[in-house]
C-alpha cells in the first residue's frame, strides 16, 4: 500500500523542491494496511540490537512506538522545534522532551521514521542524540524514497534500512526545474 500522492510544486521539510507530495497523515491511519511494512521492519531492525527505538514527531514517532512495542524495547520521540534558518537545507531542529533526555546517554537506538526521502527529521533527531550522548546503530523507515538519505547515512556509516526503496526526486531550489520553468510553490513546509 502506498500513501497517496499529489502533483504540484512543493517544499520539504528539508528545504528541498520535489513534484510530488505524499500524504503521510492519511497513510498511518490504517494501522491494519501498515502491517506487513512494520514487521519487515521489525525483522530488518532486529540484527542491530537497540535497545530502544526513537522517532520523529510525528509520524515517526506513530511507528517507533508501535515498533518498540512489537519488539520489546523502549520507545522515545523527538518533536521540532524550530529550524536554524530558514533560507539553508536541512536546518530543521527536533528535541527530544526534558523528561526522557537524561535517559538517552544510557541507550543504543534505532531511529525510525514513516518515510524517508531526504531525512531531514531523522538527521535533526540524530543530531539531538549525538547532543545527548545516546549511541545510534541504525535508522529504519516504513519506506525509503529516492536515493538522497541513502547517501548520506552510507557516508555517516549509519545502517538505513526499510522494507521498500521507491524512486524520488528533490532538487536544491537553485537547480530546481519547476523554479525554472516559473511554475509557483502549490505547498510548503509548515514550520520555518
């Protein structure tokens, strides 16, 4: 089962421009259809050994929790923030709450998202982990989206793992081509 998709011109989260936009929300609603996903999961996961999994408010955050139950093993979140500035990539900041980010430096975790296409969540949460002294094994998603996160966990020598590796395509706003052609933004990121 695939999320549903909308065409236009739309900003992520990460700063980047793609033309297609996922409906993320509606996609988790049906726990049921997700099934399958979050035990291929699961099973991808295992081999690392964490001890806890953590993810991204909010969807992320939905599948660690159902993920860390399933697994028997501790269950954290980060939320955003705020960004570092809002005319750079990746400057979105995720915290994990007071109450639980004394505990992480006692952990070895796996971050988890819904979907990853350029990880711009799960690297700000890797940054609050690394902030609060917790080790990271592996980053896991329901679905990966084009070969952006690939890279750069590769490069970080951090395990990305999902059950599926589906094609995407983000462009840096300098080198986007709806920006070329003059096509207006249909959507941004809700948060600067």
């Amino acid at each position: 089962m695939m999320p549903a998709a909308r065409k236009g011109h739309f900003v992520l989260e990460s700063g980047l421009h793609a033309d297609t936009w996922l409906d993320l929300d509606a996609w988790i609603v049906e726990p049921r259809a997700l099934r399958p996903r979050i035990e291929a999961l699961a099973a991808l996961l295992l081999p690392f050994e964490p001890t806890a999994l953590c993810g991204p408010l909010v969807g992320g955050a939905f599948v660690a929790r159902v993920l860390a139950e399933a697994m028997g093993l501790r269950f954290y979140f980060t939320e955003r923030v705020g960004s570092t500035a809002s005319d750079r990539l990746f400057a979105a900041v995720y915290r994990l709450p007071g109450g639980i980010r004394e505990r992480a430096s006692s952990e070895r975790f796996a971050v988890v998202d819904d979907i990853v296409s350029a990880g711009s969540s799960v690297r700000a949460t890797l940054r609050e982990l690394a902030d609060a002294r917790a080790a990271v094994c592996a980053v896991g998603a329901l679905m990966v989206l084009g070969d952006r996160a690939v890279g750069h966990f590769e490069a970080l020598g951090i395990p990305l793992v999902a059950p599926s590796f589906e094609p995407f395509e983000s462009w840096e706003p300098a080198r986007c081509p709806q920006c070329a052609r003059g096509i207006a933004l249909t959507g941004v990121d809700p948060m600067p």
